[in-house]
C-alpha cells in the first residue's frame, strides 16, 4: 500500500506523483476524433469543436446520398472541394502548435469532435482525413468514433 498525502497537491502535482509512483501507462496524450451531427447535438466530452457545415454537403448529391464519409466517392467529394483543403491547412498546424501543449498540462486525453448537420458525409470524411495526418505528427495514440454515423433518423 502507498499513501500521498494530497493537502497540498495540484491536480497536475497528484497526475505527476501517481506517474512517478506507479508508472506513466501509454506513452503520449491520447488524441480521440469523433465526428457528429449538429441535429443531435454535441459530443460532452470534446475539447475542440469544429463546425464544418460551410462545405458543401453531399446529401444533395443522389448517388452519394445513401453512403457515408467513409465510402471512397463521398471521401473524394469532400476532400477534393477548395474548402476542405483550406480548412485543413490551417487545421493541421494548429494542432501540431496545441497537442504538445495540451500534453505539457498534462492532459491524458483530448477529444477533438468535427460536427455537420448529420453526422454522416462531411465529419466522417474529415475525421478519418486528420486522423490519418495526424499519425504522421503525434507519437500518441488517435482513436476515431463516428458517433452519429448510423443514425435511422432522416439524414440531411
């Protein structure tokens, strides 16, 4: 058995002590995706919310209506539009600024959440394109959900 005498301890001070005592676990802060829909409402456990409704929304597209942003036509649909590609240039660096310093406050998890009307075009492809940059930038481990995904409610 241990005993930390917590009085005087920050939050920080008492992560750094359980890690000096008992080890770190994964090495790196966990960085998890999830893409959603607005019409649902927001995921509560995100740190970052990024609205990405400005683009174009593939629903109004018959042939891609009844996929989702994992299927390669949808993926090519929102990727290949200016947009996106702008969005995600600016995305990228600041997240390679921000996860270190997410990291030095000692943050275990950070959840970063990618939102459109629907939860099944836009955020999906947008999620599974920064979680496939991201491995090439963050040592740490990247889950992704796409919460909304399969949702039997009327899709916009």
């Amino acid at each position: 058995d241990k005993v930390i005498d917590t009085t005087y301890l920050t939050v920080k001070d008492l992560r750094d002590t359980l890690h000096s005592v008992y080890g770190a676990g994964t090495p790196g802060m966990l960085v998890h995706i999830v893409s959603f829909g607005y019409k649902f409402g927001l995921p509560p456990a995100a740190d970052l919310v990024f609205d990405v409704r400005f683009m174009e929304n593939p629903f109004y597209i018959p042939t891609l209506r009844d996929q989702d942003g994992r299927d390669p036509a949808v993926r090519e649909f929102v990727l290949g539009h200016p947009a996106t590609t702008q969005f995600l240039e600016h995305l990228e660096p600041f997240l390679r600024f921000a996860l270190p310093r997410y990291e030095e406050e000692k943050k275990a998890r950070l959840g970063i959440a990618l939102g459109c009307t629907g939860g099944r075009h836009r955020s999906v492809a947008l999620a599974e394109e920064l979680a496939r940059r991201l491995h090439d930038l963050w040592p740490g481990e990247i889950t992704v959900e796409h919460r909304d995904v399969d949702r039997s409610e009327v899709r916009t």
